[in-house]
C-alpha cells in the first residue's frame, strides 16, 4: 500500500496524441509501453504493489481533433530510479491507437517544495505571531521574586486573617483592612502586615496590638477612619500612618506608601479629650504631607536640592564609614541589624526578610550586586559602582559620595 506521506518525488510529464484518448487509454499505454523496458525491479505494475510508487495522475483536453494532456507521477524510489522510470515515458510512442508524444517536464523533490513551504511559513509566523521579548535573566528574576513574596500570603489565627509571613516572628505589625492590602505591601518588601477584614475588629488583632508595636494603615476614606475608630477603641494601637485622603492603601506605589510609615503620628495625637479619633487631625495630617511633596517636586525640578530621603543615606554614609559596618535597613530607613563590613556576604545569610535596604561604605561590584539582590534588598547605598554589566530592575543603586 502506498502512503503519501513516504513520496519523496513528483514526474512532470506532457503529452500529445493525433486524436482523440481518454484518461484510461494514457494509463494503459504508459503500463504497457514500458513494460520490461528497465527489468522487473523497475516494472510499473510491481512498484504500485509493493508502495513504492504511488497514483498516477492524469488530465486531458481535446480540441480540433488532438488530446494534450499532463501526467503526475508520484515516487518514493531513490532518485536515480526515478529519472530511469521518467526517462522511460519519453519512449511511448502511441495511445490506442493514436500516434503520440511524450515529454518530461520536470522531476520536482518533494521535500525541497516542503521545506520552501515550511520556511516561508515559519517567517510569516516569526513576524507576525510572536511578541517583542528581549529577555534579560535579571528582569526574570524580579518576576519571579515578587511572585514568591506575593504567594507568602498566609492565615492568621482562628479567623484565618489574611498577613504576611513575619506578623508572627517581628517585634512591630502593621494592621491594613484586607488581603489585596497586605498583598500590596508585600509587593514592596513589607512583610508584617495583618488585615483586619473589617469593623468588626477580630480577637487576634487584639492579642497582637497586646504584645506588639501596632501601627493602624488605613485607606484615606470614611471607611479607613471607622476602622481606625473601632481599632483605636478595642486595641493597644502605638501609630497611625495616613494615607492620601481618597487614596487606596492596594493601589499605593512604593513611595506613596513608605511615605506615610515614615511619618506615622502617635495614637494619643489623633484622639480627642474623650478618647476618640478626631478625624480633623488625621485630615489635617495628611493634607501636610501632601504639600510638603508638592513642594518636594517643585524643588526637585526647579532646584538641585536634595531630598529628605538622601539626606538620610548621606548621614548614615559618613557613620558607616568611621565604624566600618555595614547597615540592613527596613522599608521605613529605619536600622535593623549592622555588621562589620568584610563581614557582608555572611551578614546577608543571616539578613531579617524585613531588610529593604543596604548601606555600606565599600565599593559593589556585580558579584555583590547579585548576592544583594537574590535577597530581595530593594536599595543599596554605596561610595561607589564598578563593573555593573547587569543591573537588576528592582534595586535602586544609590550613590553616596563622602570627603
């Protein structure tokens, strides 16, 4: 039986006959006329047994008393068979009874026309099907990091409370209002944050504020400010950080939100004489912050002056410096743990995942670039950046020059 998918090769033939033939008279004459020609190895009738060689196709036309005609032949012998086996066609003399000629137009190789076809395709599908993707190994990393902080998300106490994976452990919590919160803050490195899900504030909350430095995150909303009122009256909270009046603590970028951790107010502030929230300090409060950045990005663009934050990095540069430590700091600049510098590579295994950033007083290099960044430290301030060919997209390089 012959199987098309094993044809290696096509016989292009022509022919004409003085008179009128059908397809069945073609056929007949090609079995009949080469018969022997090239001994039975190559006998029409044996190929087509044994599936070497495939149907032969046939199409006429009549006019005026003449048939032309063209003839496919399909192959799947070696190549120099199938040349014999064309050439053999060329010998046909007659069709029935009608005086003949025929002619071999060519022998087309299947699996070049294939190969044309597939190549062809394959352009159109490389131009037109695929999406611009310079991949860059770091860019992959980041990605996979922030996965992996994102899928730290776990279930706190009996109320199965969504927080992140150091509510337990850490010696400070933040309470936000629910899992795309916390989810939020753990997309920046923020990983003791615990939701509250609610007004109805849950006994775990209250055991935690207990035994812990408790800061209140709430939206900037009517909502924000009732949980905040309920948490202020049933738990021990120490701070309240306020956020952007209107402002989503799920929608807030890193700087929208380290912005007020950074200026968090004391509890007792915010209260009035009766000990309950007053609102108009908390609007009060945040309407400050939002000027004092405006005038922040009026400066930045008009003037070289430098930020508040820099200022920090360059205070703490000269400290660092003189005592020749290295210093983990968390999301809010505020120190964590310091070791002696030769002592980095050892001092990053040992590194609290509330570690954000990194100041030290000697120069990195892309060796400690990568060790610093596989740790998913944000920030690093050094004196100086030598030999940086990659530099990972989610760390922010900081360079803090001292006399």
């Amino acid at each position: 039986m012959y199987l098309s998918e094993t044809t290696k090769y096509q016989i292009h033939a022509t022919f004409e006959a003085e008179g009128i033939v059908e397809k069945s008279d073609v056929i007949g004459a090609i079995f009949g006329q080469t018969e022997g020609i090239l001994g039975e190895d190559l006998d029409l009738r044996d190929l087509q047994r044994s599936g070497r060689l495939g149907r032969i196709d046939v199409r006429t036309e009549s006019r005026k008393g003449q048939t032309k005609g063209e003839i496919t032949i399909y192959s799947s012998i070696d190549k120099i068979e199938t040349a014999l086996l064309a050439a053999s066609l060329e010998t046909i003399e007659r069709v029935g009874p009608c005086a003949s000629r025929f002619a071999i137009r060519n022998i087309e190789d299947i699996r070049i026309s294939k190969r044309k076809v597939i190549i062809s395709r394959a352009k159109e599908l490389l131009a037109g099907s695929f999406e611009e993707c310079d991949f860059d190994t770091n860019e992959i990393l980041d990605e996979i990091r922030e996965h992996s902080r994102i899928e730290k998300v776990i279930e706190y106490g009996p109320e199965k409370l969504p927080s992140g994976p150091n509510v337990v452990d850490s010696d400070a919590i933040i309470v936000v209002e629910g899992r795309a919160d916390v989810i939020n803050l753990l997309r920046y490195g923020i990983k003791n944050a615990i939701a509250v899900e609610g007004t109805n504030v849950p006994a775990s909350i209250i055991d935690l504020c207990e035994k812990k430095t408790a800061t209140a995150f709430m939206d900037g909303d009517r909502g924000g400010d009732l949980i905040i009122s309920e948490l202020l009256q049933v738990a021990d909270i120490d701070f309240i950080a306020v956020s952007p009046r209107g402002k989503n603590v799920e929608e807030m970028t890193r700087k929208e939100i380290i912005k007020p951790l950074r200026n968090k107010i004391p509890a007792e502030l915010a209260l009035t004489s009766e000990g309950r929230l007053d609102t108009n300090i908390l609007s009060l409060h945040s309407e400050k912050m939002r000027k004092e950045k405006e005038e922040e990005d009026k400066k930045e663009q008009n003037e070289p002056v430098m930020p508040q934050h820099e200022k920090l990095l360059h205070s703490m540069m000269k400290e660092v410096r003189e005592q020749n430590i290295v210093r983990f700091l968390s999301v809010a600049d505020e120190t964590i743990s310091e070791y002696p510098s030769d002592e980095i590579e050892a001092a990053l295994k040992k590194a609290d995942d509330n570690v954000s950033g990194v100041v030290t007083g000697q120069t990195i290099d892309q060796n400690l670039l990568d060790l610093i960044a596989m740790h998913g430290i944000s920030m690093i301030a050094a004196p100086d950046f030598r030999d940086i060919v990659k530099k990972p997209v989610s760390v922010r390089l900081m360079k803090i020059n001292q006399p």
